[in-house]
C-alpha cells in the first residue's frame, strides 16, 4: 500500500516538473513572438499553467534577488521537487524491502 502511494506521489512530482518545463519554454516562446496570445485557446492554456506554477513559485521568490528580468525560481523549484521525488523514492524502496 504504502509502496503504492508513495509511486503515484513520484508520478505526479514528476509531472509538475514537466508542467514547470512547458511552462518555462512556453515563456521564452511568447517572449519572441513565435506564440500568439491573442488566440483565446492559447491564452487559457498559459493562464492555466500559470496558476498551477505560481503557488509553487511565490515562496521562493520571496528569498531570491531580482536578476533583472531572468526568474530563476522554476529552476529552484524543479531541484526541490527532484530532491523530493529522490527521497521518496528511496522510502518506496524501504517500503519495498519491509
């Protein structure tokens, strides 16, 4: 049960961090004009993603410095959800073993 659980907690860790990575050349794609945001669809999809990341980004924001326009809290965060996925994994093995 618990190795279960502990394999959907590291499925959707793992999808969050592809969602930050969409989201994150979805940005630079916009930045460039190779994305249209005039187009409604393409509007609700970067509104979607931005409210799925943004409680993720806002308390490290809090604690990095301003780069001047370059955010590198999506990176910050990706690390930490891969530290995370890595411990969990390690307690699905102990699961496994037990």
């Amino acid at each position: 049960m618990l190795y279960s659980l502990l394999g959907v907690l590291v499925l959707l860790i793992n999808i969050m961090i592809w969602v930050i990575i969409v989201q994150a050349v979805l940005s630079w794609l916009v930045a460039f004009n190779v994305i249209n945001t005039y187009n409604d669809g393409v509007r609700q999809f970067l509104y979607l993603l931005e409210r799925v990341t943004n409680p993720l980004y806002a308390p490290i924001r809090r604690f990095m410095p301003d780069f001047g326009g370059i955010d590198f809290s999506p990176i910050v965060v990706i690390l930490l959800l891969h530290l995370l996925a890595r411990f969990l994994v390690g307690l699905q093995v102990q699961a496994l073993v037990a």
